[in-house]
C-alpha cells in the first residue's frame, strides 16, 4: 500500500470510531443477529427494519476493535436504502476484496469508501474484524438464530 493509502485508512478508521454511523440498539426491527470474532474479541449485535425487500434502517452495537468498528460503521451507511439483492452483491465484492492478494488492484468505481478497507490485507489477522458486521449482517437476513462466530 502507498503510503496516501496508508494514511487515509488509519485516517478513516479512527473518524469512524470517533463518530459511529447507525450506532446503538434499534427499537424496530424485524431482521437482528449477533456476530463474535474470538480471535480479537469484537461483539457486534446488528439490528434491521427490511420492508419490501429493501432495507429501510440498520443500526448496531457491540464492543470490539477499531477495524471492525469502522466497517461496522461503513457498512450500515452504506446498506441503508439498499434491496436485499443489492447488499448481498455487496457483501460478496467487500468480502472478495479483503481476501484478495494484495498485489490485486482495488476497484475504486464498485467500493467507493469501502476500499480503505483493503487496507487489511497487510494484516491477516485483522481481516475478520472488518469481515465480522458482514457475517452478522448476512446471518441476520437469513434469519439464524445462533451467534455468528469468525471461527
Ligand atoms: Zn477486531
């Protein structure tokens, strides 16, 4: 990663874990799902109100790093408004970019501020982290009762 890239990841994240988007639990919601990553310790809880096969809120809370944090935050702004067909394309891109080899160019024009989080493919370890609302979120529309582990 060069070292614009570089800055504007950490510059990123810290502002999301400064100012969450979508952060706390949501009084109405008809889809929610609890995510656990053991390997860092981040506990997210997701909560959606999804109507016509669009998803009308999400918000979520829990307690982790900063890199699940931040894609928490992305993610429920970015998924707001969305259909269902729509987050899952997206779910399939994010997750296609943070496993991606590293020397694989992002797409700039498909993530959009979503790519900063490429950013993780320098540190293996932090891949579930930004993985993790992703998982909750996915397990969520699909109704699964249990706790979503990365493990
Ligand atoms: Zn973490």
């Amino acid at each position: 990663m060069d070292n614009d890239l570089r800055e504007l990841y950490q510059q990123v994240i810290l502002d999301h874990n400064k100012d969450p988007k979508n952060f706390g639990k949501l009084e109405k919601c008809n889809h929610d799902s609890e995510g656990y990553n053991p390997l860092c310790g981040d506990r997210i809880h997701v909560y959606l109100q999804v109507e016509d096969g669009v998803i009308k809120d999400i918000r979520f809370e829990g307690s982790g790093c900063a890199i699940s944090k931040a894609s928490a935050s992305m993610m429920t702004t970015l998924l707001k408004g969305k259909t269902l067909e729509e987050a899952e394309k997206l779910f399939a891109e994010f997750q296609q970019m943070i496993t991606s080899d590293l020397s694989k160019p992002v797409d700039l024009s498909k993530m959009g501020k979503l790519a900063v989080l490429a950013g993780v493919r320098e540190f293996p370890s932090r891949i579930k982290c930004a993985g993790l609302p992703w998982h909750t979120v996915k397990a969520a529309l699909e109704d699964k009762d249990r706790v979503v582990s990365t493990e």
